[in-house]
C-alpha cells in the first residue's frame, strides 16, 4: 500500500512536466529572456520603456500566429543582433564566455586529480 | 623549479584578467544594435493614418524609387528638430518620404503635422509600436533608407546637415 502510495506521488509530481505553459507563462519566460535596449541591464519582462513594452506586445502577438519559443528568439536576434538574448549561442563573439568555466573546470579537476590520486 | 612555475602562471592570469577588465572600463556599456545593411524591408500589415485602411508594406514601397522611412512621434523632441529636412526632403522628386507614427494619439500627431507641415507620402499609424520593431527600430526619430525593396542606410537619431547630404549623394 504504501509503495503505491509512493508511486502515486511520483507520478503526481512528474505529471507537471507535461503541463503546458500557457502563452502567459511563455511569454513572461521570452520576455525575461530579452535585453531591454533603452534601459540597458534590465530584462524586457522588467522594463516599462515604450521599446519594451512593443516588444511585449509583439511577442503575445507572435505566440498568437504560433511561433515557438526559438523561433521568436531568432526573429529577434535577426532584427537586433545577438545582444538582445540574454542567453547567446555559441559564436565568435561568446566562445570565450561558453568555454572559460569548462577549461577552468578541466585545468581545477586536472590540479585536483594531480594532487590527490597520484600523490597517494 | 616549481615555485617559479607557480609564480609565472599566476602573473599571467593576473595579467590576462586586468587587461580583460581594463579593457572592459573602457569600452561604452551603451549598446547600439549594429546596423544591417542591405536587409530587406519587413513585410507586416499596418493601418494607414488618415484613412485607417490596412495595408500590407510591400504595397509602400512598389517601385524602385528611393524612398526615406521615418518613425517619429509628436511627443518626441528632436523629431521636431528633424522635420525641416523631412520637410526639404518631400520637395526632392528623387525620394518618397513614409512616415511611421509611433505609439502617438492621432489628434496630437495631426495637431503636430498641422503646426510644423506634412512632409510624408503616406503615414504608417503605430499605436502599438510593433511595426517600428519589425523595422528594428529600438526608439524615435530612426530613419531608413530603402532601394529596391532593400535597406541601404539607416539612421538613428534625429537627422542633421551632415546626414542629410549623406542622403543626397546616396540618391543621386
């Protein structure tokens, strides 16, 4: 009974995965996503600035014609550049920003492993 | 041996990252969105000012004329201070000044057209601001350029003598 009960928790919690987002939900996520270009360092979502607040309609009304999330940040990234996202891909411009931290872990990991395992 | 090795990679992070953040004071931390030549115009309905009809933008820009699109406002300072050459540009036969109203109230923008005199062929009402984003137009005054259904210069900012014979040579 109570491996059911259990399970049936699980499976519960796990259900809100499949629950799709409304266009509300979706919409504040691309907004948060999105520099604010008059008022720089604040998010779209953030921003009360007649630039932002465009682009929050725009949005809505992309969601509405059926654009998905990605398809919105690359109309966006076509039109403003990649400095609008507030999360880029990996370009010329970001590879150092993408592979810093792994080559700091690599170098930090290899420092580790020298100085732990092989000194034993 | 070890010591010296330690010494020489923590100098080098040490310089890397002042020259890094020195660098980074330097530079202005206003971005301006880089900009796109040769883009093609957007292609977006919109509602015309006076008469309110719907139009789609491929219809504004049919011939291969040139033509000089404006996004202004009558809340906006230096759109006021642009619009004489808006207004010496609608006297040239060689380009067609559109405007694109942004987010402004109809009768505030007539009474603005009214004082200062209307230089657009046709106005473009954007009360929500959305068409001067398909533009990539990121405030008021902006203008473009357009040839040949394509983008050739843009301008942000109000316009001024130095732009203005920028504009000329370009259309001659």
């Amino acid at each position: 009974m109570k491996i059911l009960r259990l399970s049936f928790i699980i499976f519960f919690i796990f259900s809100f995965n499949y629950l799709k987002a409304s266009n509300e939900d979706m919409k504040s996520k691309i907004t948060k996503n999105l520099r604010c270009l008059i008022c720089q360092g604040q998010s779209v979502y953030d921003s009360d600035s007649e630039f932002a607040n465009s682009l929050k309609v725009l949005v809505d009304k992309k969601l509405e014609e059926g654009f998905s999330e990605n398809e919105i940040y690359v109309y966006f990234k076509d039109k403003y550049g990649e400095w609008i996202l507030y999360d880029p891909g990996l370009n010329k411009n970001t590879y150092i920003l993408w592979l810093l931290p792994i080559l700091i872990f690599l170098i930090g990991g290899a420092i580790v492993i020298k100085s732990f395992i092989f000194k034993k | 041996m070890k010591n010296k090795l330690l010494l020489i990679s923590l100098t080098s992070i040490f310089i890397i990252i002042f020259v890094i953040f020195y660098k980074g004071l330097q530079d202005t931390n206003i971005y301006t969105p880089e900009s796109k030549m040769n883009n093609k115009i957007p292609l977006f309905t919109a509602n015309l000012f006076y008469s309110g009809e719907v139009i789609n933008s491929s219809e504004l820009f049919i011939s291969n004329r040139f033509y000089l699109l404006n996004i202004w406002s009558s809340w906006c300072v230096p759109c006021r201070q642009e619009h004489s050459f808006l207004m010496d540009f609608s006297d040239n036969e060689k380009v067609t000044v559109i405007g694109i109203n942004y987010k402004d109230t109809k009768s505030n923008a007539k009474s603005f057209l009214d004082e200062l005199g209307n230089p657009y062929e046709e106005i473009i009402f954007d009360e929500s601001g959305i068409n001067a984003i398909e533009w990539g137009a990121y405030g008021v005054p902006e203008s473009f350029l357009i040839h040949n259904g394509v983008v050739i210069r843009k301008y942000i900012g109000p316009l001024n003598e130095k732009l203005v014979k920028e504009i000329e040579s370009s259309i001659k």
